[in-house]
C-alpha cells in the first residue's frame, strides 16, 4: 500500500502508540518531511517557536519511536535495534559534554595568557571530540540506510504492507 503525505500523518497521530505491525518506507519518511517541515516553520517564530517546538517533540516522541519500532519490523528487524540507536547517540552526546565539560575553564576563560596556552592543547581537545561525532555519524548513516530498506515479505511482524513481495 503506497502511502501520501496526508495519510501518513494521520496514521502517524492515529497509532500514537502501536508498537506492533509494519510500517512502510513512505510512512516513515513522510512523517519525518512534516516534522522538520514543523520545526522549520516553528523556529521561524523565535523563543516561543522553540518553546512550541519544544512540546512538539516531546508530543511526538512515543509516536515517533513506535512508527521507528514498525519501521524496524518491516524491515525484518526486532524493535529494539530503536534503543540500540539511542543508548549510541546518547552515550556519544554524554561522552562530548565529559571533554567540554573538562576543558571548560581554559576553553571559557578571559585570560588571554589562558588562551595562549591553550593554543597547544586545543588540537587534542578537538580531535577527542571529533571522535565521539564520527560515531554519531556513522550512526546517523547506518539509521538512514535501515529504514531505507526494502520491505520484506511476510515475517513474524506481519504481513507484508505492500500486499506482495
């Protein structure tokens, strides 16, 4: 079944929190155009559009992982490659905030002589922080090359959205 734009939303709102069956390619990426079409609009309008969009994506999470779980499951894969996603990007944000966090007072400091100083030290600052985006990247690659996968035929999740293989 080929999904539009506007029937992708409202299946998107309509399973709020089905963590069971398949969705298609043209589901998920559909709902991912409208919300960044929302967040672009949204922080048009300043500090009350972040606030908005803020509750919009705090709305929209337990709907965005259970339309990401049946995305997973169309694909052959068990819904909790999800969580292995973000246990990755979550530990990868953790890890350049401990660098940044260490580095603060030389990175952050009025001194000029601090700078200074610091002009030696930055490269390895730098480069550790680089370390943990090249993950999240490489994350970020591999999350868009899994729901970019085919539908498979019939599985355990069900059948086939599409009707035929």
């Amino acid at each position: 079944m080929n999904v539009d734009f506007i029937t992708a939303i409202k299946m998107f709102f309509a399973n709020y929190a089905n963590f069971k069956g398949r969705s298609t390619r043209a589901e998920y990426w559909w709902v991912m155009l409208f919300m960044f079409l929302v967040s672009c609009v949204l922080s048009m309008f300043g500090t009350l559009g972040n606030y908005i969009n803020y509750a919009f994506s705090l709305a929209c999470l337990i709907p965005g992982l259970a339309l990401g779980t049946r995305r997973l499951h169309d694909t052959g894969k068990s819904g909790w490659w999800i969580a292995m996603f973000y246990i990755a990007m979550t530990a990868c944000l953790i890890w350049i905030v401990t660098i940044l966090v260490k580095n603060a007072p030389e990175l952050l400091s009025n001194d000029p002589t601090a700078a200074a100083r610091m002009g030696d030290e930055i490269l390895p600052v730098l480069a550790s922080v680089a370390i943990p985006y090249m993950i999240m990247l490489a994350f970020g690659i591999w999350w868009i090359v899994l729901m970019c996968k085919k539908s498979e035929p019939d599985n355990q999740y069900g059948p086939n959205p599409y009707g035929e293989y």
